[in-house]
C-alpha cells in the first residue's frame, strides 16, 4: 500500500527542519492549501506538486511512484558493499529505498585497532552485535558489547566505539540519520559519511 501524499509531504518538510511557510515561499504554495495538503483534504495538480518537490529538494517520483515488493528484499550473496576511502570499515547496505523511508541499516566489520571520533546528530541509533565485542562509549560512559548484545540510544547524545581487540567484529547498525538519496549515493548532507571520506591519514574514524 503507497503512502499517503499528505504523510510523505510533512515527513519530507520536518525531516529538512522547514516550517509550513518556509516551504510555502519555496514552492510558490499558500500555507493554508500545505496544511490541507499534509493533511490530506486537497489533491495538488501535477504542477503544483512539482513545486513542492522540486521545494523539498526531492524527484516527482517520490510522490507518485509505488515501491516495488521485490525491492524491498536483499540476499545474503547481493548486498552492496563498500568502503569509505580512508576507512577499513567495510559496510554492508541492508536498506531499501522508497518514498517517506527514514531508516539505514548496514551490517558492518570492524577491523582490530579500529577507533570511531565522539560524534552526536539528530536521530537515533541501534547496535546490534554479530560476532565479536566492541567497546561503546555513550555520553561518559564505557560498556563493553559482545555477542548477542544491543544498544538503542538518541544520536544527539555523544557516543563513540572502538574494536580493541585482535580480531574483527561484525554488527548490525540501524538508524534514523540519513545517508543515501533516492539514486543510492552517499548523501552530501551527511556529516559522518562525509567528513570520513576525506580521511586519508587520521588515526581515528568516523561510523555511518
């Protein structure tokens, strides 16, 4: 079932901090026809939601198109996997991408020595722990994650993890910050997909 046009409109506008008149400016729209439309009690002419695409920085399609079953399924033997130049983290991409998503999820190994920087950004964040331990740091404060351990946490608070033993961990990683567009490319607007793809030479690293 596609999503309401209404839901994917608002969820769109706060996921970009506008406010209703913000966007309104921005799309040529009266902040009373985008409440109607949030609220689903007007239907936009084609123009008009081009307006506000092209005001919430994102294609028509992603009002109009529906996602596809099959899309939302990836094997174990087809996942992309990547890394971030200046990285030894290798990222498995577990999430799809379809209007009004909010969540990525990657599984990731983590190489011996590795070391992430303190960082803290809007959203939330689950770590769930696949094979060996990693040592979190959350807000001050040390816990060691093995096997079978998670932990669900705001992203505003600042957290950081390292692998400081001799073998690799692998985890799940799942949150709400966004790091892809709708053609699967790292998202300018991400700050820790970014500032790690100028690493070259530092000792410490970021995480997605």
């Amino acid at each position: 079932m596609q999503a309401r046009l209404g839901m994917l409109i608002r969820a769109r506008r706060r996921k970009l901090g506008l406010t209703l008149q913000e966007l309104g400016n921005a799309a040529g729209v009266s902040v009373g026809y985008l409440s109607q439309l949030e609220r689903d009690n007007a239907t936009p002419s084609l123009g008009t939601l081009a307006q506000i695409a092209r005001a919430l920085g994102v294609p028509l399609d992603y009002f109009v198109a529906a996602p596809r079953a099959e899309d939302a399924l990836t094997r174990r033997d087809d996942r992309r996997r990547f890394s971030i130049d200046g990285s030894s983290i290798v990222y498995e991409r577990l999430g799809a991408e379809f209007p009004g998503n909010v969540l990525s999820s990657f599984i990731l190994t983590v190489p011996p020595g590795y070391a992430s920087e303190t960082v803290s950004h809007e959203g939330e964040e689950i770590i769930y722990i696949l094979e060996g331990s990693i040592t979190q740091f959350l807000d001050g404060k040390e816990m060691v994650m093995g096997e079978g351990d998670s932990l669900h946490f705001r992203g505003n608070v600042p957290h950081a993890w390292a692998n400081p033993n001799d073998r690799p961990a692998r985890m799940l990683w799942t949150g709400t910050l966004a790091l892809f567009n709708a053609a699967s490319r790292v998202a300018l607007g991400s700050p820790d997909i970014v500032a790690e793809s100028r690493k070259t030479s530092r000792s410490r690293e970021r995480r997605p």
